[in-house]
C-alpha cells in the first residue's frame, strides 16, 4: 500500500469540544478557536472534522466519530458544573471499536488518568522536576499526616487529583506552632486569604477524595512571582512555551482581587527553539519525557497529540542556574497554544495516521 497517498487523501480526523446543539449545528472550521489547527491538518493531507459534545446529543457524537480515523479532544476536566464522567467511556469505546483499534483518540482517557492528574506529580517525585512531594489516599490519611507536615515544613500547596483554572489548589500556612489556625488561599480566580480552623479546613477539602481519589500535598515555591513556564509537547517533541506571571496563590493587593493589579499578566508564547529556554526543552526531550514515558507505561505513540507541563523555578544551583519544579501537567485540553504548535501538531497527527495504515496493510 502506499501509505503516503492514502494518508494524503483518505485520512479524516475528528476535533471536538464542548458545546451545545446550536453550536454543533453552526460549527465550521473557520469559526471554531481551533482554526489554525485546522488549517495545518489540512495543509498536510489531513481532513479535519468540527465535532461538538455534550451529554445530551452523546450518541450521535459517538456514531459520528466512529466513521472517523483519529479524534482529537479538547474537553477540559470540569467546566461550568459539568465533567467527563460521561464522556471519557464514550471515547474508550470508540478507541477500542475495530481489529486496528481505530479511530484514535488523543489524549485517550486512559492516557488522561496516568499523566493528567495531580497524582504525577506524587509518582514522578523523584525525576529532576520533583520537589517535596506527598499523596494522601483517604481522608483519614490527610487528617493524621498533614498537620505535622505542615507545621514541620512551612507553607504547603495542596491539590485536588482533577480539576483545571486552579479549582481544588490551595496553598496552606500556619501561622503559630502552637495556634490551629491556618491561613489559606485558593488558586481560583479572585480568591481571598482566610484564617479559619485547620479542622474546618481540612473538612473543606474531604470531599475533594471522592472526585479525584486522592490529594497532592507540595512544598510551597517560594520563587512562585517569577512566573510560571508552560512547555507545550506534541508527542515527546516540544512544540513552544509559555512565560506568564501569574497571581494564583499570591495575596491579591490592597485594591482587591479583582482588580486590574490583582490580573495576571499576559502568556508570553515562544517556539521551541527560544534560546531562554533551551536548557529546559534539553531536559525534557533527552531526560523527563523518556522517564515519564518509563513511569507510568505510556508509549510514544500514546503520548497526546498536544499536552503541556507547567514548572515553577525552583531553587538555583551553586552556578547561579535555574532548576524546575513541575507543578502541573495538561493532557485533557491543551489551549491556547503557540504559534508554531499546529504545524506540530499536524506533524503527530500524520505520523500517527502512517502508522496505523501501514499496521493494517501488514495484517
């Protein structure tokens, strides 16, 4: 078979979000925030198709995709009250419809669930990008362990295993040794410091175990107003950053958290080859996606077509070099992305799409 020409002309790719029945009918490639992506398939030989979801009209999102050889998602964990408990075994089913397993999907939830989660953070403690890094599996866990931690290691930053825009992110101090007062702030948009009872703060964050299975406890960085670095990866390749100083767990100012002095700045986007940050894109090419890959059993060809890790700068080396603490990874809906992170992406799409054709035509 010549798998070239068959992936020039044959391959048709689904890209869906989340929406309702009036956007799924208006949805066209130019007038959806993913037109650039859209764009770069085509100019590589690839059909893309606009598919919009919602639990309400599932089924025939699921019959549409079916027909398809590749879905890319882009569904955040919980938006407006709504999460993906419906949808993730919708696209599982789809993964695993046909001999070849096709259509694809990307990220596949499973995929979602080792990487996408705090939890990462807690397996992958001991790579160059951990830091002081804990995981409390049950509420009763989290009421006899993190008390003493916290007032043994100074602020702490707690997180919900899911969640996305900083929902279930707490960062946690105690003001006295001997007080059970804490103050707390939450990484949420326009968040306000409280001092209330540890109890009571702790009691807050419970139901937290039901939704996500566990909480990621992390030392606090306190070089956290330096921004915040966003390396965005199709496949094991990085694809571009993101510099952006951001103000989730910084006190807002006296003027009030929503002010225009409280916003965070803008994201800086870069290309991949963006000298500041080479040091960075070495490490993670050559050393961290590989063990990542290792860690938690991902394969290349399994890795999301488009995800992003965020670090903090962590302390700085006897040479005055900065080191990175991973703080979060984004494998569920990656966006806004960089300039030049479509033409990657399509790259990946038709890499993966080659694969499959030439797996089936070897059958």
């Amino acid at each position: 078979m010549d798998t070239e020409q068959h992936t020039s002309h044959s391959s048709e790719i689904a890209i869906l979000w989340r929406g309702d029945a009036a956007s799924r009918g208006d949805a066209t490639p130019q007038n959806s925030r993913f037109v650039r992506v859209f764009e770069a398939l085509e100019a590589s030989g690839i059909e893309a198709v606009p598919v919009v979801y919602d639990e309400t009209f599932a089924e025939s999102v699921r019959d549409q995709l079916l027909t398809m050889d590749g879905v890319l998602v882009w569904v955040d964990p919980i938006h407006q009250g709504k999460t993906r408990t419906a949808l993730d075994p919708l696209l599982r089913e789809v993964a695993a419809k046909g001999p070849m397993k096709r259509p694809w999907v990307s990220a596949h939830p499973d995929v979602i669930l080792k990487m996408g989660v705090k939890d990462v953070l807690y397996r992958t403690r001991h790579l160059g990008w951990g830091a002081d890094t804990h995981r409390y599996a049950t509420a009763e866990a989290f009421r006899a362990e993190f008390p003493s931690r916290l007032r043994a290691g100074g602020p702490r930053v707690l997180k919900q295993n899911r969640g996305n825009g900083g929902q279930g992110v707490w960062k946690v101090e105690a003001l006295s040794d001997a007080d059970t007062t804490v103050r707390v702030l939450h990484a949420l948009r326009g968040s306000q410091p409280e001092e209330i009872p540890l109890e009571v703060f702790m009691a807050r964050c419970e139901p937290y175990f039901g939704w996500g299975g566990c909480i990621i406890d992390q030392a606090f960085q306190p070089r956290l107003p330096e921004g915040m670095i966003r390396c965005y990866v199709s496949g094991a390749k990085v694809a571009g950053f993101g510099h952006q100083l951001i103000k989730a767990l910084i006190p807002p100012p006296p003027q009030g958290p929503d002010s225009p002095e409280a916003q965070p700045g803008p994201r800086i986007m870069h290309g991949p080859d963006a000298p500041q940050f080479q040091a960075l894109r070495r490490l993670m090419e050559d050393e961290w996606i590989p063990q990542l890959m290792q860690v938690l059993t991902i394969d290349d060809a399994s890795l999301p077509v488009i995800w992003d890790a965020d670090f903090l700068y962590g302390p700085r080396d006897a040479d005055g070099a900065d080191s990175y603490v991973l703080c979060e990874i984004n494998a569920s809906s990656c966006f806004a992305i960089p300039d030049e992170a479509p033409a990657a992406i399509a790259r990946t799409v038709r890499e993966r799409v080659r694969r499959t054709m030439e797996s089936e035509a070897g059958r």
